[in-house]
C-alpha cells in the first residue's frame, strides 16, 4: 500500500504562498532553512513543503485535505478574505474548493 508522505509547491512567489499556508491555512512549520527559501509544514501523516523555484512552474497541483468539521473550517478560510465555492458533495463526502495564490487547487473534505 502507497501512502503520501509529502506534497511538494515549487513557486517563484515562495513568501506568498508561506505566508497564505502558515497564515490562512494555519499549517505548523516543522522545518524551515531560510537559506534555501525551504519549508515543510505540518498536514498529519503527510508534510507539505513548500520551495522556492528560479523558473515559472507550469503544472499546477490539486491538494486534498480533511477536516472534521468542514463547515467551520470554510467560515474560517471565509474570515481570511479568501475566495472559497459553496459546500458541495465529493466523492461521497461534504467539502468545498479553492486556490492558492499560484493557482493550485485545494479541496478540504470532512
């Protein structure tokens, strides 16, 4: 069995997107070499790391995550200004849907 043990974002906007996930998101830092304009971030059993690249990355990504109280959460991600669709049912469970600010998709599930 395969199971994901980190998602990698490679951006040209690396500061944009640390502060969107530690900020909005309210994802914990685990590790972090300023240095290397590198960040891993807490998300469970899997870590997202987020690095900054010299190029423009053309493939997008979408992110999955869960939470228990879907609702909530979305009230919450509302608070930050940031734009959110309405609930709606995926693969069989309540969720909604988003952008970072590269343009990857965020789904969050409860």
């Amino acid at each position: 069995m395969l199971a994901i043990s980190a998602i990698h974002l490679y951006s040209k906007n690396y500061f944009v997107l640390k502060d969107y996930y530690t900020g909005v998101l309210a994802l914990k830092t685990t590790y972090e070499s300023a240095e290397h304009d590198y960040l891993e971030l807490d998300c469970g059993a899997t870590k997202l790391v987020i690095q900054k690249s010299i190029r423009d990355v053309q493939n997008k990504i979408r992110i999955t995550f869960t939470t228990e109280d879907v609702k909530a959460f979305r009230k919450q991600i509302q608070e930050n200004n940031t734009e959110v669709s309405p609930l709606k049912m995926i693969l069989g469970k309540l969720a909604f849907e988003m952008k970072d600010p590269d343009g990857n998709e965020i789904a969050v599930i409860q």
